[in-house]
C-alpha cells in the first residue's frame, strides 16, 4: 500500500498565496486588515512564534502591530492593552502570546478579548459557537487538520474517528469540528482504558498528546489516516512528534510528518482567521 505523506508545508504555503490574493483584493477596495500581536516577557520560543506569526502577515499583506510588553507588566496594565485595541476600529484581531507570566491570570486574558477580535478561537464564546455548529473563529491547529485532510481528499463524512487528547486547544476543538465533518468522534485521554484497542477502530487517529514517539503500529489499524500534531525537540535540535512514524508509516493509507505536517498549518490558519476578521467586523 502506497502511503501518502501529507505535506503541510507545502498545503500551508498554498494557503498562505491563496490568503494572499484576497488580501490584495481587499486592498484595492480600501480594506485593510491588522493583527496586533502581544508578547509578555521574553521566553525564547514564545519570541520565535510571534516573529513566524508578524513573518507570515508581511507575506500575505496584513499589518501586524508589536506590543512587546516587559516580564514585569502588571495584569491590569495588559487588560488595559486590550481593552484599547477591542475599542480600536483599525485592529481586527488580537493575539497574545501564551503563555504569559505566572503573576497574570490567562483565562482573565483570553476572556478580555473581543470575541470579534479573537483569531486564536479561545474565547468561550467562539469555543461555544464552534461547539453548536455557529460562525465563529475556529482554534487554528485543529482547523488546520480539515484543511490537511479536505486538501488530500481524505474523506471525513461517516468514518470513525479516534483523537487522543482533551486539551482545549487541541482535543476538544478537534473533536467539535470532525463532529461537524459527520464523523464519529471518539475523545481519548490519560483515563482512558485499553487505549491500543481503541486506537484499532479508527479509521482517523488524531494524536495529540504531548508524549515524543508514544504512538507505535500497535495503535494503528491497517489503513488508518493518522494525524501526529506532537512536536517535541531533542537536544540537537531534531524535531519528532507523538507518533513513531518510522513503524507506523507503512500501515497507513496517509500520515501527517514531523515536521513539516500539522506544525505549519497553524500559522496558515491563524492568517485565515485574520482575513475572515473583515466578514466577522462587518468591516
Ligand atoms: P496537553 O498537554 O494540554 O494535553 C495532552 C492530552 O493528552 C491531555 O488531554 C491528556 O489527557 C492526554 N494524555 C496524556 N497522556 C496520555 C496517555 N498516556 N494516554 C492517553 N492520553 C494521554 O497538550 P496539547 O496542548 O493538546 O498538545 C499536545 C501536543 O501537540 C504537544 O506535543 C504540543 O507541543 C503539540 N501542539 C502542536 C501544535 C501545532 O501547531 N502543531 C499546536 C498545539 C500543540
């Protein structure tokens, strides 16, 4: 059996051109769209993720806005932030980086954001429009494995669909949009009980559990698609995820790599999110 490799890289750059034209179009009507992108403190990755993010926006055409707040900001001084740019007519999304330090209260911040201005999809509102099937901004990495899927033709409607994980902006997500997708959803998680077993009834196993290579052929029933939104680096900088994919890669009909699979896509759809922005304000 052939097994196809889906390329995120490639499907996220193709994402990326698409968004790009849309924009151009926009701007000849004299639509411009901005994201403000918030970062508390200096954490290396979180400094590696918003310069991807402000990257990406240069390319397809969107305004990004830096607020590089020191470690020390207060939590109200953040709410301020964030209650200025709610009321600010120029911005059409606002993204803070996550995390933010122990002294701020995260969920007081996803709360503060206008769920009008919440291109991440964590605000409870948007969470809860996804979950009954409203218009609303979708959290990016789960958004991003329809793409991955709908754009390798993987059909969806009707198959059972195993996820591990119950994280908020992975596994639950997931779940709500395959749900949507008419597959039938199985929720997996550290409580679940002969999870090898479960794992063979799905004909899509989406692994999103934070543990480097736990997922091994044992898993995978023969022809499975299979889904590794894992990413864990080793010392030499060597990127692997939740699936051993060396084994399970000749089992199934299609598996997403590391990297170079779910990693990219969420920038891509993060950018999707900020172009979807001008339908969402009415702008
Ligand atoms: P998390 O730690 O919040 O959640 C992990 C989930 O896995 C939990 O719900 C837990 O119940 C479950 N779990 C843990 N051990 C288990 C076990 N032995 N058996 C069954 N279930 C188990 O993680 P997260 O934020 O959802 O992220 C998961 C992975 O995805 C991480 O490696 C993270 O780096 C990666 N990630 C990647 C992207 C991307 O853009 N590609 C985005 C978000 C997260």
């Amino acid at each position: 059996m052939e097994t196809i490799i889906i390329d995120g890289k490639k499907i996220s750059q193709d994402i990326k051109d698409e968004l790009a034209v849309k924009v151009a179009d926009y701007k000849k009507k004299g639509v411009e769209i901005t994201l403000a992108v918030i970062q508390v403190g200096d954490d290396p990755a979180s400094s590696v993720y918003v310069r991807n993010k402000k990257r990406a926006c240069e390319y397809i055409g969107i305004n990004s806005k830096s607020y590089e707040l020191p470690t020390e900001t207060t939590e109200e001084e953040l709410l301020q932030l964030i209650d200025n740019l709610n009321n600010d007519d120029s911005i059409n999304g606002i993204l803070v980086q996550l995390p933010v330090p122990d002294h701020i209260d995260e969920k007081k911040i996803t709360n503060a954001i206008s769920p009008l201005k919440d291109v991440d999809g964590f605000h409870p509102y948007n969470v809860g429009c996804l979950s009954i099937g409203d218009k609303g901004y979708i959290s990016c990495t789960p958004a991003g494995i329809i793409e991955l899927m709908k754009r390798n033709n993987i059909e969806i409607d009707g198959k059972n669909c195993v996820i591990i994980g119950r994280s908020n902006i992975v596994g639950k997500p997931m779940c709500a949009l395959m749900l949507r997708e008419n597959a039938t959803v199985t929720v997996a998680h550290s409580h679940t009980q002969d999870l090898k077993d479960l794992c063979k009834t799905a004909d899509i196993l989406i692994v999103a559990i934070g543990k480097n290579n736990f997922v091994t052929s044992e898993y995978v029933k023969e022809g499975a698609v299979v889904i590794d939104v894992g990413i864990h680096r080793d010392e030499n900088n060597k990127l692997s995820g939740d699936v051993l994919y060396d084994d399970v890669k000749p089992h199934c009909s299609a598996i997403t790599p590391v990297p170079g699979g779910v990693g990219p896509m969420t920038i891509a759809m993060l950018m999707n999110n900020c172009v979807e922005s001008v339908n969402i304000l009415n702008k």
